[in-house]
C-alpha cells in the first residue's frame, strides 16, 4: 500500500498518515502549494523547501498548453525542469472548464477549445490527460472529469457526473497501461448529497489509488460545503487518501481535517498575499490598511517563518504599498508557511491524541 494510515483521533474523523512515493514520502494531514506552470507564484523551490514543503501539485493542461510535455519529457520531466526532487501531483485541468479564459466547449470526447497562445484548435482527451501526466513524470495524477458551476441546475450536474464516470474509465484505463504510478479520481456532485453518493460509488469501480473531492469552493457558501463534505466522506473508502481540492483557509483547513480529510491545495494563501492579506495566530488582516502599519513588530509575533524573524510589518507594508514584488514574495512566504505550519501542528495533534481540544483552541484564537 502507498498509502498508510498511523493515527486516528478518537473524538473527531481526523487521521494522520504517510503516503510513499517514487520520489519520497509526504506526511497526512498535507497541504500543497499549488505550482500551476511549474513555479508557486514568487516562491523559489530553495524557499518552499525552509519553510518545510513536502508535495506540491501542478496542472497537466497549462503544462501540455506551454511549454509542452514533449519539451518536459525531453528535459527529464517537470521534477528536473523545475528542480524539485519531492513528490508532485498533478491537476487534470477539469477545474478551467469554469474558467473563462479558455472558453471550453465540452463534448463527450473531451476538451474543444482554442489555445490563448497559438490560436490553436485543441482538443484534450482522458487518454491525452494521462499521457500528459505520464510524460511530465507526475507522482499522482488526476483523472479528467467535468466540474460544473457551483449554481449549475441538477440536470446539468447529472450530465456532469456521468461524462466524468466515462471519462473516469477510459482514462485510468489508459493510465495504468502507461504505468503511471498513483491514479485519482475526482468525485463530483455539486451540493447534492445523493449525486455525491452516486458518482463515488460509480467510481469505486475503478480503483483508485485515491479519492478527490472536487467541485466545491467555487462560489457556494461555506457552511453549504462544510455540510455536504460531512456527508459525503462516508461514502469514500476508509483506507484510501481523500483530497479536497481548492481548500486553503484556516477554518475550513482544520474542519476538513475533523472530517477526515487527508490531503488539500490552495493558490488562496499566496492569493491573498499578493493583495496584502496576511494569515497571523490572531486571524487574517489586510496589512495596507492596518492602522499598526508602521509598527517594528512581525507580521506575526507568534510566528517563526524567515520572513517573520527577519523583516518588520512597517517594511513589507512599504513594499506592497509601492508594488514592489519583494513585498509579495516576503507575504506569500510567511503565508504559506502559516498555513503549512498549521497543517503538521494538527498532524502532531492527531497522534498525540490531542486533535479536538487543538482545533477548539485554534478556532478561538483564529476567530
């Protein structure tokens, strides 16, 4: 098994575990910084690596887009070409079918769009996905499946379900004759549970190495997600790594991780870090309008980050106010270490058997 589960809290779902990879082992609860193209937005892989990074996730469809799997398999696959040596998953790139800028029209085939750099017509298979995936050299791929609009009527999210199935099939399929090593499945459903329940159970089918949730924070309420994470995780395999997609903030973090959730991935920390917007032991706060600005205190003070030890609020308030990239690269440093730091702290907690009161105190602290 790649996967292994160590420790599971006794008051809540939460769970620690290891999960072992051709190019080393990550630790669960896990969270990833997101490398869309190849680089996490302003953060070198020397810097990623400080502030303790063990997986990172990267998208197969702006890959294949530019600068081409051919050109990375030539280079020795996206571990050399961008010089990280640790475990990488890799997006299908369902997710831009809601993105405006690739105008996707979607049919049973796959992806129909016009690539925004050649002009070029594309059209991006379940089996293109996993050749993509194969020849970048991804540590765990994600499967092609159609994510539809937080608002999409019931009709259209039963399309969406059934064409993610098919393309479920064909794809691993396709994988596993490739060889690629750990192969996910995306679970879609929008906010309804017995939609949720169906596509999961149609995809156990497969086999999986692990279960992704995908379709959520993507413009429904929180408490609509929260509760229909809640309901849907019983219906995942116990032994097998469930993966929250598009899930970065605090709260939400520590709750998916008490629902038993395993592994997520955000670009909202450094997000929110390009825009002023810091994580702090106290909750978030917009430092360039903060009335402390000048204040020769840490972003943090309970913080321990290389930018926390080294730099003063008033400086990184400087930067950002006159645009300065430095300034976004010092806040999305401390930001994704908050929240990395925050993920093993809960992970030291689920096996010392300490999880549920940690969460309580952080809620408080966070609140």
């Amino acid at each position: 098994m790649s996967f292994t589960i160590e420790a599971a809290d006794k008051q809540t779902q939460a769970r620690a575990g290891i999960f072992k990879t051709a190019h080393g082992i990550f630790h669960t609860p896990a969270f990833m910084p997101v490398a869309t193209k190849g680089t996490v937005k302003t953060v070198s892989v020397e810097e990623l690596e400080t502030m303790g990074t063990e997986v990172i996730i990267a998208n197969a469809l702006h890959l294949h887009i530019r600068p081409g799997e051919d050109h990375l398999a030539r280079t020795g696959g996206l571990h050399k070409f961008m010089c990280w040596n640790k475990p990488i998953f890799t997006d299908s790139g369902g997710f831009q079918i809601i993105r405006k800028n690739f105008n996707i029209r979607i049919t049973d085939s796959g992806l129909n769009f016009k690539d925004f750099i050649s002009g070029a017509h594309r059209l991006y298979t379940p089996e293109l996905c996993m050749e993509v995936q194969k020849a970048i050299g991804s540590d765990i791929a994600m499967l092609l499946d159609d994510c539809p609009r937080h608002d999409a009527k019931k009709r259209k999210l039963v399309e969406a379900i059934e064409r993610t199935i098919g393309w479920a099939k064909r794809g691993i399929e396709h994988g596993r004759g490739l060889g690629i090593p750990h192969i996910f499945v995306i679970v879609q459903g929008g906010t309804e549970l017995d939609l949720r329940q169906w596509c999961a159970e149609a995809l156990q089918n497969f086999k999986p190495d692990g279960y992704a949730i995908g379709g959520l924070s993507i413009g429904e309420s929180k408490e609509a997600m929260m509760k229909i994470l809640e309901l849907s995780v019983p219906h995942l395999p116990q032994e097998k790594p469930r993966y929250l997609m598009g899930v970065g903030s605090s709260k939400e973090l520590l709750n998916a991780i008490a629902l038993g959730i395993d592994i997520f991935d955000s670009a909202f920390p450094t997000q929110l870090a390009r825009h002023g917007t810091l994580f702090s032991s106290s909750g978030r706060y917009n430092l360039k309008g903060l009335a402390g600005k000048k204040e020769n205190v840490p972003l943090d003070e309970n913080c321990d980050c290389e930018v926390c030890v080294k730099y003063s609020r008033a400086y990184i308030h400087h930067l950002l106010k006159e645009k300065e990239m430095l300034g976004m690269r010092l806040a999305s440093i401390h930001n994704l270490y908050f929240i990395l730091n925050l993920v093993r702290k809960a992970r030291s907690a689920i096996l010392n058997g300490t999880f549920n009161s940690f969460k309580k105190e952080m809620e408080e602290r966070l609140a």
